[in-house]
C-alpha cells in the first residue's frame, strides 16, 4: 500500500476514534441532561399546580387543551384525592385517565414528594406497547382538603430528543470524517511529496544513470529536510567518484595506449636488429657490432621504461615511502656531485652549482628525493644546457628546491602538461628518454606530501621548483 495512503488512513482512524469517544460521553451527558431537564420541567409545572390549589386557584391549573396520550408528548396535570382517586386529568389514554400506581401515591403523601416512569395503565413500565409516563407527584394540602398532584409527561418525549441528539451527532461525525479524510489525504501528500520526489528522482536516476540530478532543498529541519539533504549530499559523492574513476579510467586507458606505442619501437629496433644477425652471419664485423649495439642501447631504454612504469604504478596504488628526518641542501649536493651531463665528462667545468640559504631539514627517503633531483637534473640539460643550478631555500615551513637552466624556456601552455605521462612539449624535453621522467619525480614528490611546478625563469630558461613540507 502507498504511504500516502497509509498516512491518510491512520489519520482517518485516529479521527473516528476520537470522535467516537466523544459520541459517547456527549450522548450519554445529552441524555442525562435531557432527562434532568424534563424532570425539573415536570416539578415545576406540579409545584405551581400545588401552590394553586393551595389557594384554592383552580383555573390557573386547568390548561384549556386535553392531551391525548396516544399521540402526543405534551406534559398533562392529574389531581387526586389522598386516596389516588382521580378528580381532574389534563391527559387521557383512550378516554380516561391515566393510572398512577398506589406506591407513587404512597410515597408523595408520606415523603411529600415521588418521582417515577410509570404505565400508562398503571403498571410499572417494562418496555410494554402502552405509553409510558414520567411522573412527578407533589402533595397538596387546603384547609381541611389534601391530595396529591401530578405532572406527567410521556418518556416518547426525551427519548425523541435523545434520538434527534444522536443522528445530529452521528451526521456532524460522519461529515467530519469525510473532512478529515480530505484534509488527511492532501496532507499526506504534502508530507510525502519530497519522499516522491525522491523515489522519482532515485528511478531516473537508475535509468539515466546522470548523477547531476538533485532534490529541491528543504527549508523545513525535520527529518524529511534531513533526508534531502543527506540524499544531495550522497549524489554529490557518488558523481564526484564517478567523475573520478572515469578521469582515472581515462588517464589509464592513455597511459596503456601510451606505453603500448612506446614499446613498439624499441621492440621493432630490437627485432630488426635480431633478425639482421640471424640472418646474415656473414655480415661485416661493423655492422654486426652496430646492430648488437642497437640491441643493447633498445633494451637499456626499455629497461627504464618498465622501471618508471612500476614506480608510477606503486605511486597510483598508494603504497607509502619510508621516511626519515635528512637535510635536502646534502641530497642536492650529493646527486650534482655525482650527476654527469649528458654527453660530458664527469669533471667537466660546466656542471651544477649549488646555492643553498637556511636549514633544509624535511621528512622523506633519501634515494627517491635523490631520484627526483636526478630527473629535474638531465631534464635540464637536454632541455637548454649549462649553467644549469640548484636552489636550495626555506621559509614559512616549507623546503623549496629549484633547478634552473639556461636554455629557451617551455613552450606556452606546457607548464602543466609537461608533468604528464609520455608528453613531450619538445622530444629535447624527455628527460630520462622514456618521456616518463617529470611524472616520476611529481609521483615522488607527492607521495611525501610536496608540490611540484615548472615555470619560465625571469632571467630566460625554464625552473622546476618542489616544495616539501619542512621540519
């Protein structure tokens, strides 16, 4: 069953309920009060009858018009002897008087007073066809004369106005509810609305599978506004991931593409090459020396290909590097006294110079930071050459390393991009070769929580800066 149905129908029967309840206690206190009403009606109407026969006043008791008991409910006089014999009736049942039984006669000339529903043939009433009367006996006294006075009225009277009573309560409850199932039902809806909204919203979801969609916000805190919310909140996460893994299939699907062309040439070179010596043992002794040559030189790059595919594949997969406190301005010195230019001798005079300003004290593993000066290093000598120097410097807790060169500086627009895997602003720009280069040392730098950033230097060239968090 819909909940906004269910909804409608607990407030349709908590309203019946309570309307039931209060039926009951107020026909019960309706039917009290109209009993007690008819009653002091009756007492009235016997005390004045009395107070005039007293006075010896006989018109003022004696109404003009003689009730018939069959069919009406008007209130009627009875005066009796103190005997019970009737001397004057306002009321007849088929002609004669009604019978007033001799205990009321007893009891209002004892007591003075007597109070009872009574036949109208002067048995006690038992649900019997005939008539049954509410009678209210006052006792009279004038001179030496005395009797009893009754005024009496048939209980068809309150019976009729009880009945009457109940249908009008019955109807006001039964149009009530028909409010109420109204009212319960658009509130119901209303209530439910943002559920709806929801389960609509969930489904076009499901079929679209667009994750923009959003819930209106609630201005209301209750638990429903809560769930719109939480709902949008949830959305918001699950596209932000999607729009993830799709950037990282994306990337990934480039990044295999990109190593599958890669490997082609080295493992072509190297298959010609294989296939020259197979081929041709006769060959001159030179060509078969640049052929193995060829060989070697494809499986080195090779080798250092695979080499950066793995450490960029630990880098993707999270796993953490070791670290330990060590002072960055040492790493700097040691890898550009050790680095050879490409092409050059080990002592050649135009090497890397090192300035450094300040402790350089950071966190990290010392052979990764090394390899990534190591990287920055070659890539700016195949980028532009000599000078080419390193800056060591410290300030608002951070460790900056930068190395300049002094070639023609980074195409526009590349500044970023040179950080991707396999691209190549200038194929002088490759760094290690394998166009790998700048993407490991950015995976380095940021698995020990730096940043990394390429930039055309003021005085020409181009400058790669990391910076590391500093102890």
């Amino acid at each position: 069953m819909p909940i906004r149905r269910r909804l409608a129908l607990y407030g349709i029967s908590v309203a019946a309920a309570g309307m039931l309840v209060f039926i009951v206690l107020l026909s019960g206190l309706g039917a009290n009060g109209v009993r007690d009403d008819q009653d002091r009606t009756l007492a009235s109407m016997a005390d004045a009858a009395s107070a005039a026969l007293e006075r010896g006043d006989a018109a003022a008791y004696r109404p003009l018009v003689v009730v018939d008991l069959r069919t009406s409910t008007e209130p009627f006089l009875l005066v009796l002897a103190a005997d019970g014999t009737v001397r004057y009736a306002s009321g007849l049942l088929d002609g004669v008087p009604p019978r007033i039984p001799a205990a009321v006669v007893v009891e209002a000339n004892e007591q003075g007073r007597s109070v009872a529903t009574v036949a109208a043939t002067g048995v006690a009433a038992r649900g019997d066809t005939e008539p049954a009367l509410r009678v209210v006996a006052r006792k009279w006294s004038s001179g030496s004369d005395s009797g009893i006075v009754v005024a009496a009225q048939s209980t068809a009277f309150p019976n009729n106005q009880i009945a009457g009573f109940r249908t009008f309560l019955l109807t006001a409850a039964i149009v009530t509810l028909f409010v109420v199932a109204i009212v319960s039902w658009l509130v119901a809806g209303r209530a439910v609305r943002p559920l709806v909204t929801l389960a609509e919203t969930t489904a076009a979801i499901g079929t679209t599978g667009d994750l923009s969609k959003r819930l209106a916000l609630s201005r209301s805190r209750d638990e429903v506004g809560r769930l719109t919310t939480s709902f949008n909140a949830m959305l918001d996460r699950l596209q932000s991931a999607q729009a993830d893994l799709a950037a990282a299939l994306a990337a990934q699907q480039r990044f295999v593409a990109d190593a599958s062309h890669e490997l082609r040439t080295p493992l072509s070179t190297i298959r010609t090459n294989a296939e020259f010596l197979r081929e041709r043992p006769d060959a001159a002794e030179d060509d078969r020396a640049d052929a193995i040559a060829d060989v070697v030189s494809e499986a080195d790059r090779m080798s250092r290909l695979v080499d950066g595919l793995l450490v960029l594949a630990r880098a993707d997969a999270g796993v953490a590097v070791e670290r330990r406190p060590l002072d960055l301005r040492a790493v700097a010195t040691e890898e550009a006294r050790r680095f050879r230019p490409p092409g050059r001798a080990r002592d050649d005079a135009q090497g890397v110079r090192v300035t450094t300003q300040g402790s350089a004290l950071v966190s990290g593993d010392a052979e990764a930071l090394g390899r990534a000066v190591r990287i920055l290093l070659d890539n700016a000598f195949r980028h532009g050459g000599a000078p080419v120097g390193i800056i060591v410097t410290r300030g608002d807790g951070r460790v900056t390393l930068e190395v300049r060169d002094a070639g023609p500086g980074l195409p526009s627009g590349s500044e970023d991009r040179i950080f991707e895997r396999f691209y190549r602003a200038d194929p002088a720009r490759s760094g290690d070769g394998t166009g790998l280069g700048l993407s490991i040392a950015r995976a380095i730098v940021e698995a020990h929580g730096g940043t990394v950033r390429a930039a055309n230097a003021d005085g020409g060239g181009a400058a790669v800066t990391i910076e590391l968090p500093a102890l």
